[in-house]
C-alpha cells in the first residue's frame, strides 16, 4: 500500500491564498492581505518544485489572484481619496 504524502506547504499556500482573497474583500488589503499573498505565492512555488500537485497549483493560483486583487483594490482606493483631496483642495 502506498502512503499518501500531505504537502503541507500546498495547504499554507492554498490557505493563504484564499485569506487574501478573503481579507481584499473586507478592507484589510494593505498591509495583510498583500504580504498573505506573497507569502502564498513563495509557499506555493516552494510546494511546485517539491511534490507537483493539484493542491500546490491551486494554492499557488489563488495566492497570485489574492495578491493582485488586493494591490488592484488598494489602488483604487489610493486614486478614490487622491479624487476627493483633489476636489476638497479645489473649494478654496
């Protein structure tokens, strides 16, 4: 019988990744969110060259997806109050 290996960084990664989508969706982009991805993204390579599997690809995709979200919705919301600093300093 064969014994099935866990990878445990594929899990980190895959955790990791989805904490990050996760924490983009409720504000907490900056600075959790991005260094969660990274973080995922590391483990999920790391989990790529040691054992290729499923989980190590999902992990290491979710983690890119987390990643970009949140630097994409921090920008956004960089831009918004730059727009409203713009408007407000405009007044007067």
């Amino acid at each position: 019988m064969e014994e099935k290996k866990s990878n445990g960084f594929a899990i980190a990664s895959l955790v990791l990744g989805i904490v990050a989508i996760v924490f983009s969706f409720i504000g907490l982009s900056i600075p959790f969110g991005l260094i969660i991805g990274i973080v995922g993204i590391v483990l999920g390579v790391v989990a790529k060259k040691k054992n290729p599997t499923g989980m190590a690809t999902a992990g290491l995709v979710l983690s890119i997806i987390g990643t970009v979200l949140c630097a994409l919705i921090f920008i956004a919301c960089a831009a918004c109050v730059g727009a409203i600093g713009s408007a407000a300093g405009s007044l007067y």
